[in-house]
C-alpha cells in the first residue's frame, strides 16, 4: 500500500472538498431559509472573482503591492458580491415569494444566465489570468507536497466560517430570526419579525461568503473566465444535497465527502470519469437516505 | 387557440424568408469565410476573418479576379457543429463559391457533408483533423495547415530523442482536438518502442483542481508531459505542477502555443514546449501583411492568421488559373498551381494538405515562443 | 413623486452596482485601465427607465390581483381571447385548418432552386418543439422536475447512429427503436427518484445527465468520444437518393408528422385516467397517493413517456444533422426545453408549442443581436416568471361549468 500516495490524495481531496464547502453553504443557507435553489449563486462566485481581479489590477498598477492588495481585494469583492445578491433577492426572488415551487427555480435559471452573460459582455469571455493574491508562506515549506499555502488559507477559512455561520445562527439575534423564519415564515412575521430583511440578510452572507470563496480559489487556480460560475455552482450544489440541503454542517460534510470521493476516483481509477464519481455518489446516497448526509427527514403534515 | 400569435410568427418567419431569398447578384465572386466569430473560441476565429477581409480588399482594389469583384460572406458559428450545419446551409444557398473555413475541427466535419454535396471547395486555416483530408472522404476539403498526426509525431520523437524520456505521461482535455492529439501521441510513442507511456488520462476542462492526476504524475516518476488540449486546461495543470513541486517537461500542441497560454500562465510558462507550424516570419510576404494588420489594428495578429492569409490567396489563385468557379478546374488548379503566400510557396497534395507546411518544436524562453532547433 | 424618487435611487444604486464591472477594464498585459463612463451614465438612465416601468407593472398586477380577489361574479368573468377562441368550435376548426395548410407548403414558401436553409431551421425548431411536448408530460403534466431531460434526447440519437453503422439498420426501423430506447432510460431514471422531493430531483436528474454525456465522450471505442460519429445516413423513400433540397424537405414532413402524432398523443393522454392521475400528483402528492393514485406506477409512466419523445425524436436529429457528438447535449440545452415547457404555460400544449418555436426562431433570424441573445433569453425568463407565472397559454383543463341561468357549457380543454 503505497500510504505517501494515499495520504497525498487524502490532503487534496479535503482541500477540494472544503472549496466545494466554502460555495455549498451559501447554497445551503438560501435553501434552508426559502426553499429555493438559487442558482445564480455561482455567478455570485464569479462576479466576487472578477471585481477582486479588476481591483487588484487598479490597485497593482498604481503601485501597491503586498498583503493589503489580497484584503482590499477580498473586501471589495465582498462587498459588491453582497450588493449584487441583495439585488438578486430583490427584483428576481422576492415578487415570487408566493409563486408555486417552479417559477423562482426557473427565474433563479434565468438570472444565472443574464448575470454570466452581463459579465461576459461587460468584461470579456476569454480567460484572464488571475495574480496569485497569498504569497507562499515559509512556515509551509515542507508541506507544500501535500497542502500549499493557499490551500491552507482555504482550509482555515472554511473552518472559520463554518464556526462563525453556527455562532450566528445560534447565539445571535439575526440567527434566532432566521431560525423561526426557516421554522415557519407566517408565524414569524406575525411575532414581529421583518422577513423581508431576514432573507435579504441570509442572501448578503451567502453572497459574501462565495465572494471569498472566488477571490481564494481563482487565486490557487490561477485564472478565471465567466464561466466558473456554472461549473462550481453545479458541484457546490451536489455537494450541499449530498450533506443534506438547509443544514450548515451538512454542507461541509457534504463538500468534504465530495472532494474527497472525486479526488480518490481520480487518483486510483481515472480522471476523466471524475465528475461521474461525483454524481454517481449522490445518487447513491439519496437512495439510501432522501435527506441527505446530515438532513431530517421532513414529515409532511396532511 | 391565439391565432394572433401563431399567425404573426408565421408572418415573421415568412416575411424574413422572402428578404433573404438571393436577390439576383451582381456578377460577383462570393468567397465565404466561416468560423468563430463570438464565444470562447472567438480569439481562434476573428484573425481569419481579419485575413480574408484583407485579402479581399486588396484584391477588389486591384480590379478583382478576373474583372469581378469578390464579395466576402461572413458566418460564424461559435465552433459548434449543429450551428455550423446552418451556416452551410445559409452560405450555399446564398451561392457561395469557395468557402474559407472552418475554425475546428468539428465544426468542419459537420460543414463538410454540406459542401461536399453542394460542390463547394472548403480550405481551412486551423482544422487539423487527420482523418479530414486522409481519410479521403471529402475531396473538397483542403487546408493550409498540417495535420494532427504530424504534430503528435513530432511531440513524441522530441520528447523521446531530445529529451531522453522514458517514461511519459500523456493527458488531454476529453475534446476532439485534445483527445486527438494525445492519442497519436500515444501510438507514436508505442510504436517507437523507445518509451513507455505510464499514464494516460483525460482531465475535466473548467474544473478547479487536477490534483488527483497531478500526484499521480508525482507517483509515476514520469519524465515528460504530454498534453493535448487548449491553453486554459494546459496553465492550470502547469500552476498546480508548480505548485506541488513536480518539475518535468511539458510538451503541448499549436492549442498552447499562442500569446493566451503566455498570458495565462505567466511564469509557469516559462520551459514549457509547444508544437506548431513552423516558423513561417522568414517569408518576405509574411511580414509585409503582418506590418500592414499592425498598422491597421494596432496590435499583432492572432492564431491562425497567417494559414488563414494563405488560404484566402490560394482560393484568389486558383479562381484566376482556373477561370472561373468551375469545381473540378478549381481543385486541379490548387493541385497544380503553387502560390505564393504568407506559409511559403504551397500546393496542394492528392489528399488536400498543403505541400510545404510542416510543425516544429518550440520553447517558452523568457516569455516568448522561441523555435528549438 | 414617490415614483421618481424611487427611480431615481434606483438608478444610482445601479450605477454603483455595475461600476466596477461595466466602467473598468484591466489589461494586465499592456498594463493599462480603461475607463468607460459613458457605460455609468447608460446604466444610470436605463436603470431609472425601468425602474419606473416596473414598479408600474408591479402596481398594475397587484390592481389585478384585488380585482380577481374580490370578484363577485366569477362565471361573467371575461376569459382570455385565447379561451374564447377555444370555445367557438366553428372558428377554432377554421383557425386549425388554416395553420395546418400553412405548415404544409411552408417548404414551397420559403425555398427555390437549391436554398434550403429556412427548412433546416424549421426543421432544427420543429425538433425543439416535440421536445418541449415531451418534458411537457413529465415536468407540465406531472410536476416532475427534470432538468437532464437532454439525456434522453442523446439516447435516441446515438442509438440511431450506432445501430446505422454497425448493425445498417435503416432509419425507420431505428425511429421506435430510439423511442423504446429514450423510454428505458426513463424508468432507469425514475426508479431511484421515487422517493425524492422536488429539489432534489432536480440535482439528480441534471447529475443523470451529466453522466450521460460524460460517458458518451469517454468511452470512445463505442461512442466515438468528442469527435462524435459522422456521416449518419438520411432517411431513404423506399430506396430512392434524394438530393440536399429533396432530402430536407422530407425530413420536414417527417418531423411535422411527427410533431402532430405528439400533439394528438398527448392531448389524449392529458384526458385520460393517467393524465388525470398526473395532474393529480402534481398538485398534491400525498392526497392523490390517498385517492388511490398508484404513486410509482403513475411517476414512472411520466418519466418513461416523456423520455419516449425525445428518443424518438433523437433518431430525427441524428438523421438531420448527419453528425452528432456530445457537444449538442448540454445542460444549457436542457435548460432551454425546460423554459419552453414553463414560459408556454405548465401543461399547455399550444404554449409549449409557441414558447418552442420562439426560442428556436428568433435567435437564428435575429442573428445581428447573436451577442444579446443569451442575456435577454435570461432576462424574459425571469420578467415571465414575475408577470405571466403561467406562461404564455393558461393550461384549460376540461370544465363542466353551471350557469345559473341554466343549461351547461361545456369549455372544451386545449
């Protein structure tokens, strides 16, 4: 058993797994507030991706460098991505509030394909290259076979969020609100809570959330185009269904399953069947439990 | 039933038929150039279509061919086969006399049936398929740039006699071109008996991470590299080499070698090789359209320029010798007429490929393609 | 006043919102900025524009919505033109006759001498069409959610590839070959999924179609991988060669007979015991399974149908197209049957059928705006959902309606 391989594959494939968790829970959070697959989270990914680039570029060029670009860029990102998922949630989720289950889903199409197609046209659809924002870290010097220093800042900020996001929703105000509007939304205006700006609230964290996890990501891959979007949407979303939707840690366990059942069907069978590992496991999973890793079974009450 | 509706699609439908109907034309010359024009691929399709625009305004200024004018029909089609098929049809039925395209591969086999049928010659600038003209099928494709399997067979003996592998890796991008390249890359290698191929696996293009294939690159102790696909898949795998500290050669196609890979890649470009046409800015008429596009666009010609250049003046050429639009005159006055273009003096052989191209290796040296003799 | 205000800070908000995007454009390589602010100033106009256009529409459907709520007489409602229309039989007769003569010389119409091209496109739509009646069962009817409906599409028309090259079997043998082909895979789909909610069918389906293609471009020994499998025959009449027009023109036909078996199909399926039981499952699941709607029986049977068509339909598209490689079966593509179905109205066969032709039509004709395309396609689905939820056609279902001024009408179903 070569075990230095195994480990290798292991240490890739929780880094994998913790980029698809760092997009699942933005997934995870909007679902679990309004039952709503919204997928123009990944384009959410995307813009945070872009508008870190287009701020590293002002800024580089105008002569800064260092680990304030990284945190400018990060924030600046973080910010448009949350300006850009409150407007989301208020032109294209919002007046459908009551729609049947069908109409957001399409609408949430929709708006993936307008936003990926604005930036296309706004920007360009070729491939830019994207500066690698976190510098190699000395202290990481004889891991790097295993876990880079970027993969290590991914790591660590999913372990972060993951803590934060409980916290919030346990012991904050915001989070108690959110927990009776995922509960029960009638009930929860009629006690007094604002609704409307709970879920406003729940889609500016997503979207922030995946606004860090596209400038950390495109930093290690190195480039972006508008179309990583889609794709990371796509596997973040498996992902948090994998963990069961709506549950935070789910999320996480769903990612890390994920990332690390890919990476292992990589590395000992192919690679170019990876994305059929991804998707035979979830449906192996939802046969043998509907909810999910981590989901309840909802009982439906007649 | 809402018959305003379905009778008003009718009546755009139809109304858009009837002004599309070929207005009887001028007595002109209708060259078609076809490729990628918008999309992801389009960086690989507007530099043909700069080319032939070009050729044909010096043409027309200098009176036409024959005395008439030639007019320039445009199509794109984003590379994708089922658009690909409509723009055959559209061209052919705007009475298309040559047709300069298209762009990929795939694109062309789903064109070709079209033309084949309609008598049209196609010559492409890009499409490097080999079956495409050796497989004999269609006898009115040509192309001024070799074939694939040149290409694989040269990245295999480099990596085998100058760099002295033993052991490679072969990877590609699942695409057709990709896919391709790697697998007579593959048999090249196995034929030769000098190296063994150790690896051999596709990598999903748009995906975040290769570091399952890129440890087992590590695992296998391979020598050298060989990727068949396009310059994204191929910077990727470069950075997370890099990055997980695996240094060998890495050899790619004419995909790769391009200022987007430089681009894209920045310093992990740097030692990387790349097959592609051979280096065709010794020829005198080569850089004089080169300067002319500088002048013109203010920056420097992209992929596929020159062979798209070159195809476009061989269509022109052959139009002149053979008097006219006549199919078989045409394909006997690409075989027997040589021209001189921006790829050096050509013909065209039995099969379609154009006598005189050929492929040579190249290194990323100080950020820019220099050819490896 | 409020209105203007509103606008107004709208239009700032936007401003703000796409300022770094629409105004700023790096070149890392030429090391250079380019600001655009003339783009500001666009999105600035435009955003108040619409903003004030919207909150309009907004106010207008809310008025609507009071009305419809607090309407006394409900029967003396006026109904939708398309209604009418429906219920005068005479006229509705004339206005079928009239469609059906059109689509039978439309090839005459609109070609000569050697240009065939607006049959290929009609061709390429019609194809689109029967697609959309055919997720119409599973997704309009039955209220599956099935976004990887593209794979059943590839089944049939690499079914007729591979059978035509290795086996000759000729294009009217493989026709219900690849229905019954499209239709396996749609039981294999729907064992598994049984269970699972609305939501969830949606990953799983799209993870279905994924591995679909994946596999088609992979194992390249049987499927021909990414180059695909060329030069698919064309259907013969009984053996003769027909030339490039002649052969489009027949496959026009084919696939017009085809689009009408579907449409009288599943009309009769709507009217049925299964399409009741459909219709039953999708407006609730678990008072229907207590009505005695056999659950598996009643989703399987949705899936197996709907999958039917677009085997079926797969061989045509195969046969048309003469080459096909796993390129044409995306999930853009199934995204794209899925609007048709939802923007034509849930279940509605002659909205299905507009929203198809539309989405297929318009963009080849409108190929000067090729650039836009995708971004206004986003944009109506999302403006379609928020205005017309329903779609384009409102789904009639059969009514037996008592007026109180006695005797019945009957509202014929469409």
């Amino acid at each position: 058993m070569d075990f230095e391989y195994l480990f290798q594959l292991l240490c890739s494939g929780v880094v994998k797994g913790s980029i698809y968790a760092l997009i699942a829970l933005g997934y995870t959070m909007v679902y679990g507030i309004i039952q709503l697959i919204n997928f123009a989270h990944g384009e959410i990914y995307m813009i945070g991706a872009f508008v870190a680039l287009i701020i590293t570029g002002v800024v580089t060029l105008s002569g800064y460098s260092g680990f304030s670009v990284l945190i400018l860029a990060a924030v600046v990102a973080a910010i448009y991505a949350a300006a850009y998922g409150f407007t989301l949630e208020k032109i294209a989720y919002r007046p459908l509030r009551g729609a049947p289950r069908l109409s957001p889903l399409i609408s949430a199409i929709g708006a993936s394909i307008f936003l990926m197609n604005y930036v296309q046209l706004a920007q360009t659809p070729d491939f830019l290259p994207f500066p690698e924002l976190v510098p190699e870290f000395e202290f990481m010097e004889p891991w790097v076979q295993y876990v880079s220093s970027v993969d290590m800042v991914i790591l660590v900020v999913t372990a972060l969020v993951m803590v934060a996001l409980t916290v919030l929703i346990k012991y904050t105000r915001i989070g108690k609100a959110m927990r009776a509007t995922q509960q029960d939304q009638v009930m929860a205006r009629l006690v007094g809570i604002n609704v409307d700006r709970v879920i406003s609230a729940t889609f500016v964290i997503g979207s922030i959330l995946a606004a860090i996890g596209g400038v950390l990501i495109a930093s290690r891959t190195g480039q972006i185009n508008t179309a990583i979007g889609f794709m990371a949407g796509i596997k973040a979303f498996t992902a948090a269904v994998l963990g069961g939707i709506g549950n935070i840690p789910g999320a996480v366990l769903g990612g890390l399953v994920l990332g690390i059942a890919e990476t292992f069907g990589a590395g000992y069978i192919s690679s170019a069947y990876e994305d059929v590992f991804a998707f035979g496991l979830l449906v192996l999973i939802l046969v043998l439990r509907p909810a999910g890793l981590l989901g309840k079974a909802v009982k439906q009450k007649v | 039933m809402q018959k305003s509706t379905l009778v008003k699609v009718f009546a755009a439908a139809f109304a858009s038929a009837a002004f599309s109907l070929p207005v009887l034309a001028a007595d002109t010359i209708k060259i078609g150039v076809a490729g990628p024009h918008t999309g992801d691929l389009a960086p690989y399709g507007l530099p043909s279509k700069d080319a032939a625009e070009m050729v044909v305004a010096e043409v027309n200024a200098k009176g036409g061919i024959n005395g008439k004018k030639v007019e320039l029909m445009i199509g794109d089609e984003q590379c994708k086969p089922e658009l690909a098929t409509n723009v055959a049809t559209k061209l052919v039925s705007e009475g298309v006399n040559i047709v300069i395209g298209h762009v990929c591969s795939g694109a062309t086999k789903a064109a070709l049936g079209i033309y084949k049928e309609a008598k049209i010659i196609t010559i492409s600038p890009s499409a490097t398929n080999p079956p495409l003209t050796k497989g004999g099928e269609y006898p009115n494709f040509y192309r001024t740039i070799a074939p694939d399997d040149d290409q694989a067979q040269l990245a295999a003996m480099f990596v085998i006699e100058k760099l002295g592998a033993k052991k490679v890796a072969v990877l590609h991008d699942k695409g057709d071109y990709g896919k391709g390249f790697a697998d007579f890359s593959k048999e090249a290698i196995e034929k030769s008996g000098k190296a063994k191929v150790v690896m051999y696996e596709g990598v999903q293009p748009g995906a975040m991470d290769y570091s399952a294939v890129i440890q087992k690159l590590g695992r296998e102790k391979v020598d050298a590299v060989i990727f068949g696909g396009y310059h994204p898949e191929a910077s990727k795998l470069l950075a997370q080499m890099g990055k997980k500290k695996i240094k060998v050669p890495f050899v790619g196609p004419d995909g790769i070698k391009g200022d987007g890979f430089l681009k894209i890649a920045g310093k992990d470009a740097e030692g990387v090789y790349a097959t592609g046409p051979k280096d065709v800015t010794q020829y005198p008429l080569n850089a004089k359209v080169r300067a002319e596009y500088k002048a013109k666009y203010g920056k420097e010609p992209g992929t596929f320029f020159d062979q798209a250049y070159a195809a476009t003046l061989a269509a022109v050429n052959a139009i002149k010798v053979a008097g006219g639009t006549n199919y078989d005159a045409l394909g006997k006055a690409l075989k027997t007429s040589p021209v001189e273009t921006t790829v050096g003096k050509i013909k065209f052989d039995a099969k379609g490929d154009a006598e005189g191209v050929g492929f040579a290796v190249y290194q990323v040296k100080n950020g820019a393609f220099a050819e490896v003799k | 006043m409020m209105h203007l205000k509103r606008s107004l800070s709208i239009g700032l908000w936007f401003m703000f919102l796409t300022l770094p995007l629409m105004v700023v454009r790096v070149n890392t390589v030429s090391r250079e900025i380019e600001w655009r602010w003339m783009n500001l100033v666009w999105a600035g106009v435009c955003a108040f524009a619409i903003a004030w256009l919207w909150q309009f529409s907004i106010e207008r459907r809310a008025a609507k919505r009071m009305q419809v709520a607090t309407d006394d007489h409900p029967e003396k409602r006026q109904h939708s033109l398309a209604q009418r229309l429906a219920d005068d039989p005479v006229l509705s007769r004339r206005v079928l006759i009239g469609v059906g003569l059109l689509a039978l010389v439309f090839p005459w119409l609109v070609s000569s001498g050697n240009s065939f091209y607006h049959i290929n496109v009609m061709v390429s739509a019609l194809i689109f069409v029967v697609l959309g009646l055919g997720l119409n069962i599973t997704v309009g009817l039955a209220g599956l959610l099935d976004l990887g409906y593209i794979a059943f599409f590839a089944v049939g028309a690499y079914t007729y590839a591979l059978l035509s090259k290795n086996f000759d079997l000729g294009f009217w043998t493989c026709l219900p070959i690849g229905g019954v082909m499209g239709m396996l895979f749609g039981v294999v789909l729907g064992f598994p999924i049984l269970r699972l909610r609305g939501d969830y069918l949606a990953i799983v389906t799209l993870g279905f179609a994924s591995i679909t293609k994946i596999v088609l471009e992979n194992w390249d020994t049987v499927f021909g991988g990414a180059a695909g499998i060329a030069n698919i025959p064309r259907p013969d009449l009984f053996g003769f060669e027909l030339d490039g027009r002649q052969k489009a023109i027949y496959i026009y036909y084919i696939v017009l007979a085809l689009v009408a078996l579907t449409v009288v199909v599943t009309t009769r399926l709507k009217n049925s015991r299964v399409g009741r039981a459909w219709m039953a499952l999708r407006e609730d699941e678990i008072a229907s399974v207590a009505m005695g709607v056999d659950m598996a029986q009643t989703k399987l049977s949705a899936y197996a149908l709907g999958a039917f068509w677009a085997g079926l339909v797969g061989v045509v598209f195969a046969a048309h197209n003469n080459f096909i490689n796993p390129d044409s079966f995306t999930f853009m593509d199934s995204a794209m049957i899925l609007a048709m179905v939802v923007l034509g109205g849930m279940g509605s066969i002659l909205g299905v059928i507009i929203a198809a032709l539309v989405l297929k039509l318009l963009p080849e004709y409108l190929r000067a705006f090729a650039e836009y395309r995708m971004l206004v396609f986003g944009a109506v689905m999302v403006l379609m959902m928020i205005f017309r939820p329903q779609g384009l056609i409102n789904d009639m279902r059969r009514k037996y309606e008592c007026d109180t001024a006695g005797g019945e009408s009957d509202n014929g179903g469409k």
